[in-house]
C-alpha cells in the first residue's frame, strides 16, 4: 500500500530542482539563508522596498491630535501650537458637537489662550440649546472656559444653566459644585432657583460643615462665598447714587481728614450692610447653624492648609450672608492676611476687593495702620502689573520680548496678575471706609490715575461708581 510519503516523492521527482544532480540542489539550498538575510538587511537599514511611490502620513494637520496634544499638557503647549489648533477648529467649526466645542474651549482656557471670538460665541451660543443635556462636567468645563475668557452669556444662556445646575445638583462631587458655582458666577449668574437656594445649597454646606466629611478648605471656602454671592444677590438691590453726584462733590485735591471721612461713610454707604442682608439670608442661615461655619474654620490643621484667596471668600461669603462672627474671629483671619505681607501680596485684585469689602463689614474698630499699609501696597503691585500688561500689548510682535523684560523688573518678583476696573473700584471704596487713602501720597495718586487713564477702564466703570471714585479723589486726573 502506498502511503502519503510515497506519493509525495514521487510528485517532488518531477519538480526542476529533483532533476539536477544533488551537489547542486545543496548549493541552491545553501543561497536561501543569505537571500532572506538580504531582505532583512533591506528592512532593517529602512530603505523603501520597490514598488508604488507612496505619500507620507502627515499628522500635523490632524485636528484630534493636535487637540489633544495640548488637552494633555497645557503648560507645554507653544503659541504656535494654539494658534494652529485655533485654525483647525475654525476650519471645523460647522462639523463640531456641543461636546466637541466644550472640550477645544476648555484646553484653550487651561493654557490662558483667548481664542477667536468667532469660537467663543459659536460655544456659547451650542451650549444655550444643549444645556438640558449637559453632565457635571459639561457644565463645569462651560463655566469655566467662558469665565476664564471673561465672556458674559446671554440671559437666556444664564436661565438654562441654573435650571441645569438644579437638575444636576446632586450628581456634582462636592469640589466640582463649589467650583461651578464661583465659575457661573463669574459669567454673570446671580440668581439660581428658589429650591436650589431653600434646599440644595443649604444642603451642602451642611454636608460640607459635618464632622466625617473631610471637606478641603478650598470647596468649604467656595461653598460659603457662592451663598452669600446668590443670596445677597437675591436681596433688593441698594439705592443707586445720582450719577450728577460726582459733578459737585469731587474734590479739587485729596480729601482731608474731615472729608475722607465723610467719603468713608459714603462707601460703606454704597454697599448693603450686613443687616441688610439678614432677610435674604435668614433662609440658608436657619438650615445651616453658624456654629457650624465658624468653628469649622477655628481648626489650626485648616487654617494651615487654606489659601489666603480662601480665607478672603469665607470672610467676604459671611458677611455677605449677614453672620457677626466674634471680633476674635473676624480679627484671627484678617491676621493671617493682612498681617502676613506674603498672603496679602499673592492675591490678585479680585481677591483684595473682597477682602476690602469683607473687613469693612466684619472689623470691629480700626484696623492696625500695618495691615492697612501692607493692603495698599499689594493694590499698588497689581495696578503696575496693569499697565506692564498693557505695555506689553502695545508693543506688538517686535519689542514684546524687551517690553515684557522691563515690565516684569518694574513690577518685581512674585507679584502677578493684572486688574480689573470693577474689582480696582471696590478695593479703592473699602479702602476709605477703613479710614485709608490710596492716593494720598504721590507715587499712589499718580498709579490710580494712571490706571484709570489706560484704555477703556474708567468708561467701563457704572456711573455710581465712577460718581463715588470721584468724592474719593479717586478720577483719572
């Protein structure tokens, strides 16, 4: 019988390498090994194989990975490399999601980059239609991107987020509420609705206050300013100061000691007292114990681990709820700020116009004339870090860098940030009802003037406040 073996040799007899002799079936055998060693060589040595000539893969115009190239590591994102996802994003604007535009904005704000307003508005106005749909985190990033670009959504914008923060409330993790809330605030919100303000907040900060609840200082802080921020938002507003008013009363020169004070009344004046405050936060301060708040923030481990910009937002959220906390306290926090000259000098305008306001409520008596000093002088530092920011864009391209030198040497070390005029206006107005001028002396007129003079930061200014910066001796000169 003949088997499978048999039969393949008998087929391999008729092959052209079974006719040659053996010696040179073994010679062609023993070519094999070099042919496929050539091969390999080919290969490892990258030399392209023969055959069609074919386009190399270019993935710098890739939109998804350019996007996520700078997502991943904002810090080390180029301008170059902002500029150019800028275009492609403009170039796929009619093709991106809601969620799409979310995220190009979100890296974009991350890298302080102010895109296109042509891509801010497109995402503004996406996220207004979707907002019913959004998760925590859509709505996070939404915040917080427009915030960052100082970009006021509409009315209708605003509505549909505070419905959307309602409907979502409890699937926020606590930190992300408490940073949502400051960023919605931020873009305009002021008003959230009536079960949000009677139960949810309320809820939170209980939650937050608890004794097994772990709360870092940071969420704890936000959570009691963004009460008082919509609380005394809820509030009538105060009466507003005849805009002719400046006209008669500014003075021709810094106001003496009699009439600083008679300014100093008129910008305590200015803003809601406490009391005034009560009846609007009468409703979060019955579900939420102020014992709770305040012995919170008694712990040194806290006060330790808190920021000074924290500190700042609960001053100001307590007194813009209506709590009297005990001078003791009051003066134990202002302490650690003003009484510091490095937590006072690393906060930004924002930040020392909430405290102006926030001391001007809460002290009892004067203030040490120390920390008054070392308050004016961190409200100086910001002011020159203004108009070295704006030296620096009237440069242009050409002398940026050499601009940007000066401007950093003229400022100094450590101080940071630029001003807004709002925030420049309450700090100057706290001030002088804490019995202090800023522009007494010459140097310190001179920045405010000169702050005020630059670009459009005196028109922007409501006419109240620019009648009461006037009575200060506050104007452009």
């Amino acid at each position: 019988m003949r088997g499978p073996l048999c039969s393949w040799r008998e087929s391999a007899r008729g092959s052209p390498l079974a006719s040659q002799p053996f010696s040179s079936r073994l010679d062609a055998r023993a070519t094999w090994p070099c042919k496929y060693q050539g091969v390999r060589r080919a290969l490892a040595s990258g030399q392209p194989r023969a055959g069609p000539a074919q386009t190399p893969i270019s993935h710098k115009d890739n939109f998804h990975l350019v996007l996520h190239a700078v997502y991943k590591n904002p810090p080390d994102a180029t301008r170059e490399q902002l500029c150019h996802l800028e275009e492609l994003t403009l170039q796929r604007l009619d093709e991106l999601n809601v969620d799409a535009l979310i995220t190009v904005m979100y890296a974009f704000a991350r890298t302080s980059f102010h895109p296109s307003p042509v891509l801010i508005s497109r995402m503004a106005a996406a996220t207004e239609a979707d907002m019913a749909s959004f998760t925590p985190r859509q709505l996070e990033h939404a915040a917080w991107s427009l915030a960052a670009v100082r970009h006021r959504p509409s009315p209708t914008w605003l509505d549909n987020f505070a419905c959307a923060l309602e409907v979502n409330w409890d699937y926020f993790r606590p930190a992300q509420l408490a940073a949502t809330l400051m960023d919605a605030a931020a873009c305009g919100l002021s008003t959230l609705p009536a079960a949000t303000l009677a139960d949810q907040l309320p809820a939170s900060l209980r939650k937050a206050a608890g004794p097994d609840s772990a709360t870092a200082p940071a969420t704890m802080a936000r959570l009691v300013w963004s009460a008082g921020h919509f609380i005394s938002a809820s509030a009538s507003p105060p009466q507003a100061m005849p805009a002719s008013a400046g006209q008669s009363l500014r003075p021709s020169s810094p106001p003496s000691s009699s009439s600083a004070a008679g300014a100093g009344a008129a910008a305590a004046a200015a803003h809601p007292t406490p009391g005034d405050r009560a009846t609007a936060g009468g409703g979060v301060r019955a579900r939420v114990r102020e014992e709770e708040l305040l012995s919170w923030w008694e712990d040194e481990g806290v006060l330790e681990a808190a920021a000074p910009e924290d500190l700042v937002l609960v001053l100001h959220g307590l007194a813009a709820l209506g709590v009297r906390p005990a001078a003791g306290w009051t003066a134990r926090l202002l302490g650690r700020l003003l009484g510091r000259a490095e937590a006072v000098g690393a906060l930004d305008a924002r930040h020392l116009g909430l405290l102006g306001w926030a001391a001007l409520k809460l002290a009892e008596g004067p203030l040490p004339r120390g920390w008054l000093e070392a308050y004016m002088q961190a409200l100086r530092a910001r002011l020159r870090s203004s108009e070295a920011a704006a030296a620096v864009d009237a440069a242009g391209p050409g002398g940026a860098e050499e601009k940007a030198a000066t401007a950093a040497e003229a400022v100094g070390a450590g101080e940071r940030g630029g001003a807004e005029p709002a925030d420049v206006a309450l700090a100057l107005s706290s001030l002088a009802g804490l019995g202090a001028h800023l522009a007494g002396g010459g140097e310190g007129a001179a920045e405010v003037a000169a702050y005020w003079r630059g670009g459009t930061r005196w028109a922007a200014l409501g006419a109240e406040d620019r009648a009461l910066l006037q009575i200060l001796g506050y104007g452009p000169g």
